[in-house]
C-alpha cells in the first residue's frame, strides 16, 4: 500500500503548486493531480480542472473520474456528526459524537459549478453538469444536467449540448490549448 502523505504537508505543497494556476493551469493540474492522489483521492482517470479552493473532507472516500472539472469552492463533504446534536435534543446524550462517513464517488466527464457541495454518500454518474451552488446528495444519473438545492434535474446532457452549440459562433471563448 502506498504511504500517504500528511495533511499538514499537503496544505503546505498545495500552496506552492497553487502558484503554478497563474503561470500555466495544465502545469499547475499536472502537479496538483499528483500532489491529491498522494493525500489519498482515488483518480480513476485524469482531471481538467480543479480549482485550488475546492476542499476535500477525507480523502480516501473520494474517487473522482477521468475528464473532471471543479469550479471554485466545490466541497466534497464526506463526514455527518449531526446525528450527535439530534440524540442530545431527544434526551439521548451519546458517550462520544456519533458520525456518518460516506464515500462520494464522481463518474467520468463531469462538471461541478462554483459554491457546490457534495454530502456523504453522493454518486454522481458520467457526463454530468452541476449547476453553481448546488448542494447534492444522493445518486445522480448519467447524461444529466442538474442544479439547485436540493438539486433537480432540468434536462439531459444531449438537449444542453445541442442549446449551446449555436452559441459557440456567438463569440463564446475556445480553449484551444
């Protein structure tokens, strides 16, 4: 098995390599990719984007697909100890804080908005797009387009695309790197 590294020395490389987004993001994701997986995420491919204010809960319950984007301040939230606060209100005061850790898993070909967070126990399928400030829980099917909180679907992966193409004439940015 592979030795992790600790999180005091992940926070203090992800600063160094955070610089890296200024001069060139595919530098800054190579490093950064590696630089998570040694914390412990498993990556089942390789990630476009991730954003260096998107926070990580436990790393190793989180598996994240091939061709993933995170926006900024996405949570992956993998923990829920409020079990603890509504024993205390029903009288029933545990020896010790009772928690809930879920594993959350992201498919291949994912987008996830700005300000969204994934809770314990979140599966999101392939080729899916998470509207900003989404708060997700649950299992969230493939070839879907989903926002709001709780998060509804609003359509499929194949009507957004085809809304957008028209749009890519319109003056929409390319990425051509």
């Amino acid at each position: 098995m592979k030795r992790k590294i600790s999180r005091v020395k992940f926070y203090f490389l992800k600063s160094l390599v955070g610089f890296l987004v200024y001069i060139d993001s595919r530098w800054y994701m190579k490093y950064y990719h590696k630089l998570l997986q040694s914390a412990g995420i498993n990556f089942t491919g390789i990630p476009r984007f991730i954003a260096k204010s998107v926070r990580f809960d436990d790393f190793d319950r989180i598996t994240i697909g091939d061709r993933f984007v995170a926006s900024m301040n996405v949570h992956f939230l993998t923990h829920d100890y409020s079990l603890t606060t509504a024993l205390i209100a029903i009288g029933e005061k545990p020896q010790t804080d009772v928690g809930m850790l879920r594993n959350i898993v992201v498919g291949d070909n994912v987008f996830i908005g700005m300000n969204t967070i994934l809770l314990p126990g979140t599966t999101i399928g392939d080729n899916v797009i998470i509207g900003a400030g989404s708060v997700v829980r649950g299992r969230v099917p493939s070839n879907s387009v989903i926002a709001g909180n709780p998060v509804q679907i609003l359509g499929s992966i194949e009507e957004y695309a085809e809304k957008q193409k028209s749009r890519i004439n319109q003056g929409l940015q390319i990425d051509k790197k």
